[in-house]
C-alpha cells in the first residue's frame, strides 16, 4: 500500500537528516510525523494526534504554528536535538500540483541564530577538533558575533592538555573526526559536561583545503598564519563544511580569523578557573561571587562578552598590558568623561549578532531600526573619545567608522515603528519610493471612500441600520437589518443571508474593493522586495559594522575595569619582566565585596632569589584566601586591571598553577590522593621559572609520613628545578624546616590570637613557621561536642609527651564504649523468638532496632 504523494515527499527529506527532527512546513504549521512527532509531544508538551498516510494505520503527528517556531526551535535544541526546517519554496497558491519542499536549515546546539535563546553576555561556540594519532587541530566559532579561532596542539599524549583548550570556551557543541572518537575515554568526560557532540568526517586533500580556506577569508595561508598548520587547517574546513552543511548560506559574517598558540597568551587550564572561581563560583555556579562578576560592570552585549575573554586570556606581552593600564588609568582620572560616554553606551544595541542576522536573512525591519539608534550614538562616541591621548583610546578613535552611509540608508527607507513581520507591510517609509507612494495613495484612498459611503448610502436610502464591514471570506459588504429590507435599492446585490439582516455589495463598491485589496496587495509584495534590497546593501557591509561593534567593546571594557577600580579602590600595577612580585595591602577582589571593612590586607613579596613561600596555620585562618588573591591580583595586572592594593609591581607570569581541594578524577576513574599526584605531576611537567604555583595542603590524602616525604619532595624539586613562584600551605610543620636547607624558601604563618582555651584568627600573615595547628581550637569552633574536644586533648597531650600506646589506649577506650552497644544490639537479635512474634510485634520490633542501630551509627 503507498504512501500519499506528500507523506512520499516528507520520508524522502527525512532521508537526508535522519538525526534531526524535521520541521514540515504545511500552510500555517510546522508538522512532525511518526517518530518525531512522538518526540517533540513528549519533549515540547504537544498534542499528538494522526494523519493519513496512505497505510492502514494513521501516521503520529505534532505540530506548532510557524510564526511561534523558534520558541519550540531553541526548546528542542537546549534538550540536545538537531532540528531541520523544511520549508515551502513556492507560493501554494501559484504551486501545480505538490508545493516543492526542502531544507533550508538545521539548527544545533552551537548553530543557535535565535539571540533571544542564549546569554547575551555569553559567547556560544562551536567546536571543531581534527584529531590524527597524537596532533590535534581545533577551530571554534561564535556563529552569532563571527568569532573566529584556531591553534593546534602536536605529538600531545596528555588527554588534560587537550581537554583543557577545549572547556577553556566551554562549547555548545562539538564535532569531530573518526580519530578524535576513538578517545573514548575522552568522549566520556566531554560528555559528562552535557556538551553535543557530533561525528563529521570529510575527504579533503591538503590542496582542497587550502582552497576552502582561502576562499573564505580571500587570503593566501601565510598571510592567515597558517602555513603549515595542516591538522589546524583540516579542522578549520571541517568547521567551515559543516555550518555550510546546516546553514545553508555564504558565511559572511566569519570574515576573521585568529590563530593562536601557547605562548599568545596566559594559558589557564580548567583547574585553574575553577578553583580561582575566576568565571563563576563554585557555590552559586554563576557569575555572582566571581572575579568576573566584580569586574563585569560593561553595558553592552559586545563589552560583556569581550570582559569575559580577557579574562581566560590574561595578556604576557608587556606593552599590551600597558597599553590597556593606561586607558583605564586615563579614564579613570576622567570621572565626567567617563560618565558621558557611559550614557552614550546605554543606548547601543547588541549591533554585532544584529549583523550576524542579516546572513542568515532573518532580521527584521526593527532589527534595523535597532542598528539605526546604535549607529546613531557613534559621532557622539568619537566626538567624546577625540580627547584622549593614550595610544589604546587614541586607537579606538581613528579606527571607528561611524558607519554614516548605513544610517543614512535606515533613516530614509524603513519606518520608525515597522511592522515585526516583514511580510504585512508597514516597512517602507513615504518617499522612499514612488511605487510604494502610489500604492499606499490609492489604499489609502479607497478605505477613505468607503468609510465616507456608510454615511452616503444611509443618506441615499433612508436605511437608518445600514453599515459598511468587512472580513477576509466576503470582503467588503454593505449590511441591512431585515426590518429596512423593504427599502434596499435596485443595485445592491444580495452576498450573505444572515439571522437579523442581509449583506449585499454593489458593482461600485467591488470595484473599489479590487483597487484596494489589490493595491494593498501588491503593496505588502514590493515593500518585502525593497526591504530585501536594503537587506542585501547593508550585509555587503557587515564587515564594518563588526569592526565597529569590536572597538565598542573594547571600549565598554576598559570604562567598566576603570569604574570598577574607582568603586572599589583598586590601584594601578606596575607590569615588568622581572621576577619579582611585590604586593602591598593586597586584598581578595571577590571576597572583600560580600563582607564589611573587617577584611584583612596583607602583603607579599616574592623574587627569584626566594621564590617559594611555605605557609602555616590552623584552617579557617585565611591561608587559601591568601594564596588565591595573590593569583588574582596577578591575572587581573595581566589583564590590564587595577588591582585591589596599595601598591602592586607584578612581573609576568606565564601560567598560573592551582592544586587545591580535594576532588574525583574523571579522567584516571580515581579519586582524592590519586588525582592530588596526577594535578601535581602536571604542574611539575609544564610550570616554568616564569609560573606561578599555588599548592594547598599537598600530601593529605596519605599517612602522615607518606605525605610529608612528598610534600618535601615536591618543594625541592620546584626549587632546584623549576624555579617558579610558589606558595606552598601545608600543616606539616616539619616542612618549615627547609627554610634553613634551601636558599629560595621562606617560612610565613598566619596569625592568631589565644584568649584561654579559645582562638580569634587575626587573618595577618607574618614571617615565621607556625608552632602548632590549633586543630582541636578550631573542632571547638566549628561545633564538636565537649566530650569529643576534651577526649581529643586528652589523646594529644599523650602523643606529645610521647606516650603513643596511652594514646592508642585512650582512644581504643572510645572504641570499646561502641563496640560493647553494638554487643548489646547483637545480642538482642538473636534472643527474638521468631517462632511465636506476632506480625505486629514484629514491625514493631524492628521499628525499634533500626531506632537503636541510627542511634549507634550517629
């Protein structure tokens, strides 16, 4: 039994994306059939109903209105499916026989267009990795900004390396080769992040590739930089293939591209960000509580993202730093400047996905107007800017194109307050073009007569109830009550019977009504095609506006970090090439903005003489605090921040290590100590003399002389070896004694205060090695039971005077007590008659065993 002739035309479409959900347009509607139709009423909370399909049985279907599909679009995509809209090519009416139908795009994760479905601060990318043995190729891509990157990464055996350059853009989506799969263990992590991922594989030649890629960017390699990147390249056409593949047009809007290697920037691995909090807190997992979410004072879309970007590329090349420390310093003396050009930038729209959307043809006209009112601020932006001297703002100056020519073109062609959809009309304003005038007069006209007809013919004939209407089906009538049909004249022309009155027409009044209809008609076809023109004069233009959108954002950048460094009183860093990092009164960026003036400045200096600084004190005096502001401090210098102190000279820092916490292992399937060694032993194999480390507690998830063998190990190593600046907090306080072995460390403590049994944390570091712990001090703070801190003092004031087995005794006392409760419990069980209990007495029995076995456990 076939197929009807359209359900024929829907399998074989569906041949062809067999892994997305097609969205069939049919008149108003987007219809899924069988399988997909299941899918999105289950996923979409949809009505699943059946159509005949020429079978026996009805075919499943769903479907949702086409002007509401991209809400149902982004809502089948953030569950992690591909979605085909397969549209009508031709008008239906004008179609013979069945209306031609196709593809015209697939929508992914990281090929989301729809702006209002992503975070406009947020960059979403799209991942390519070309994996062949150990070299690995990746290239990533904002499709709504035209963002552009590529590096590759050669003869890496270290799956984190390689994991870490890809979480570092935390992609929407990721495709890759064969090759890259076959890293299962891999896959496995990446998965575990809910990132899609998608095979594609393509057979280019080196020759064919580097003819894609030039194509796109109209450029030779060598001017790319490129030149000899082939596992870079392949990824980069895999990429380029693929959103060709989806989106189905000339990808104009990716017209820059940047390659990158280690040594562009300070690499931060994944760690890294985390435990620094530096893109969201580990508490909230958003950007509150985050460095980024004390510096992240921008006002537009552009400036959000870049912040954002800055920050996982803190700069290592010392005149850029300068160059972005001076504009904020220039700025940040200018306070009336500053607030001007802040206003001005308040009224600046998201311009660069606004231009990404007119490649994919789906902005509006407001869109337009949107483009119009940001372009409109631009001379006022220049104006403002004309008087700074520093060669980053200087720079902004010159370069930015107030894009004169394109509001001009906006301003005299699209209407104020257009219609949302480009296909009513209502675009186009009077003047633009005499066609449209003459079209809208004689609507115009026509409506005008017929508003002055009711009153005509009510004249003419008498007919008190008479009036003029109209609808879609019947088109323009003239309506009578049936009490006055008596007195309806010859001409009119009956049309509609209703209940209480008749509708008729005359041949002048249909006249008019074709003149109008037609007129508005043919109205509503050449405003969508004059609309489509500017479209077109604009997007050759895009390039323009996207470098125009890149200097605002920068721009928005450095009056955010400026304003930020006001608000908080944060103090210019001198950046150098030494080795030498020198903090006064440093402060925690993020944490001394949730608590009050009690925060506790502190000061470091550090240098290639004595790179190492070990740190001791009780927990919860501020050690880890300590360590992670000097990092950030040094990130934000690098940046091209002011930085909370009184005084900061910063040397570059190539890499910023972090070992901290304890945490589970994805990648050996181990956990605690295992992924401790793993985290150090990468810190040891990449860590530079020009790196900063900053190691907590190295060495705990072992026995105690276990750890303190390591932990030893380890700072002698960095020392000998590496060289690099290192903070080091530890509760071994044996360590300290390498004060006195190796030249390049230093002992330092953080200061408390005993008042009796208690302590108050001073929270100050000082010269010196701790003298103790204070780990019962701080059990008592944090709520242990008496009878557990007194025991506890007990079983330390053995061990301290040596007497290990009282000790061991003291504390098998402890044990005992349990041990004899637990006797008791089992002793009970198996005295209970099994034989004669009750049911009742049973459950109740048992109630009251569980009760004293919960009893024992806590």
């Amino acid at each position: 039994m076939a197929y009807t002739p359209m359900m024929e035309q829907y399998l074989k479409i569906k041949e062809r994306y067999k892994d997305s959900i097609l969205f069939f347009r049919i008149g108003d509607f987007y219809e899924m059939f069988f399988d997909d139709a299941t899918i999105a009423a289950k996923e979409l909370e949809i009505v699943l109903t059946g159509k005949d399909c020429g079978q026996n049985e009805r075919a499943p279907m769903a479907g949702v209105p086409f002007h509401a599909a991209d809400f149902y679009i982004d809502k089948l995509v953030k569950k992690g499916y591909k979605v085909a809209i397969c549209e009508q090519l031709e008008d239906p009416a004008l179609a013979k026989g069945l209306v031609d139908r196709d593809v015209i795009r697939v929508y992914t994760p990281g090929t989301v267009i729809n702006t209002s479905a992503i975070d406009e601060k947020t960059n979403n990318y799209l991942l390519s990795v070309y994996r062949n043995k150990d070299n690995y190729g990746l290239s990533i891509v904002d499709v709504t900004t035209g963002d552009l990157f590529t590096t590759e990464i050669s003869n890496c055996r270290d799956l984190r390396k390689v994991y870490d350059e890809i979480m570092r853009y935390n992609p929407s989506e990721i495709i890759a080769n064969q090759d890259f799969f076959n890293n299962s263990k891999l896959i496995k992590i990446i998965m575990s992040n809910h990132i899609y991922l998608n095979k594609y594989d393509v057979n280019k030649t080196n020759e064919e590739i580097e003819e894609i890629i030039c194509r796109q960017f109209n450029k030779p390699l060598n001017e790319l930089g490129l030149l000899g990147k082939n596992h870079a390249n392949a990824s980069l056409v895999y990429l380029l293939l693929y959103l060709e593949d989806l989106q189905k047009v000339q990808l104009n809007q990716i017209n820059n591209l940047t390659y990158y290697e280690d040594k562009s920037f300070m690499m931060l691995d994944s760690n890294t960000i985390k435990n620094l909090e530096i893109l969201q807190s580990n508490k909230t997992n958003s950007k509150t509580g985050s460095l980024l979410g004390v510096l992240d004072k921008t006002i537009t879309p552009m400036g959000g993202r870049l912040i954002k970007r800055w920050l996982e590329e803190p700069l290592i090349n010392i005149d850029k730093i300068k160059l972005r420390l001076d504009a904020v310093e220039e700025l940040f003396k200018d306070y009336d400047g500053r607030l001007e050009l802040k206003d001005v930038l308040r009224g600046i729209y998201d311009i660069e996905r606004l231009a990404s959307k007119l490649v994919y043809q789906n902005i509006n006209a407001k869109d337009l107007i949107s483009i119009k009112i940001s372009i409109e601020k631009l001379p006022a932006i220049k104006n403002l800017l004309s008087k700074y001297s520093t060669i980053c703002l200087k720079e902004i100056y010159l370069k930015l194109d107030i894009l004169k020519d394109i509001y001009e073109l906006i301003d005299k062609s699209i209407k104020d307050d257009p219609s949302t959809s480009v296909k009513e009309g209502n675009i186009i304003k009077d003047g633009y073009d005499e066609n449209v005038d003459k079209l809208r007069k004689a609507s115009t006209e026509g409506k005008a007569w017929i508003t002055n007809l009711e009153a005509s013919e009510k004249e003419k004939t008498g007919i008190k109830t008479l009036k003029v209407g109209y609808n879609k089906v019947f088109g323009y009538y003239i309506e009578v009550s049936k009490s006055y049909i008596s007195m309806v004249p010859q001409n009119y022309i009956r049309k509609q019977t209703l209940a209480n009155a008749e509708r008729y027409v005359t041949p002048e009044l249909k006249e008019i009504e074709e003149k109008i209809l037609g007129a508005e008609t043919k109205l509503i076809d050449l405003e969508y095609e004059i609309f489509n023109k500017i479209r077109e004069k604009i997007k050759n233009e895009i390039e323009r506006i996207q470098k125009t959108a890149k200097n605002i954002a920068i721009l928005d950048v450095l009056i955010s970090l400026s304003n930020v460094a006001e608000t908080n009183n944060y103090v210019k860093p001198t950046v150098d090439n030494s080795d030498r990092i020198v903090i006064k009164d440093g402060r925690h960026p993020v944490i001394e903005t949730i608590m009050d003036d009690s925060f506790v400045s502190n000061d470091i200096e550090i240098d290639e003489k004595k790179p190492i600084m070990i740190i001791t004190g009780p927990n919860m005096a501020g050690k880890s605090t300590y360590m992670r502001q000097i990092a950030l401090i040094v990130l934000m210098a690098q940046i091209g921040s002011f930085v909370p102190a009184s005084f900061a000279k910063i040397g570059i820092v190539d890499r910023i290590f972090t070992r901290v916490g304890a945490s589970d292992d994805l990648f050996s399937g181990q956990s605690t100590f295992m992924v401790e060694m793993s985290e150090v032993s990468n810190i040891l194999s990449s860590a530079t003399e020009k790196s900063l480390i900053i190691l907590d507690e190295v060495g705990r998830g072992t026995s105690t002389y276990d750890g303190m063998s390591i932990a030893c190990a380890i700072l002698e190593y960095i020392h000998d070896k590496i060289k690099a600046k290192t903070l080091f907090a530890t509760h071994y306080h044996e360590l300290t004694k390498l004060e006195d072995k190796l030249d390049g460390v230093r002992n330092f403590n953080i200061s408390v205060e005993e008042k009796n049994d208690d302590i108050i944390f001073l929270r100050k570091i000082i010269p010196g090695a701790a003298d103790r712990s204070y780990g019962i001090q701080v059990s008592k703070l944090a709520g242990l039971p008496d009878i557990v801190i007194n025991n506890a003092k007990n079983i330390l004031n053995s061990l301290e005077n040596g007497n290990i087995e009282v000790a061991v005794e003291t504390a098998a006392t402890q044990i005992d007590i349990f041990s004899m409760e637990k006797d008791s419990l089992i002793e009970e069980i198996i005295n209970i008659d099994i034989d004669n209990i009750t049911p009742i007495e049973a459950l109740n029995y048992l109630y009251k065993l569980k009760k004293k076995a919960s009893t024992l456990r806590t």
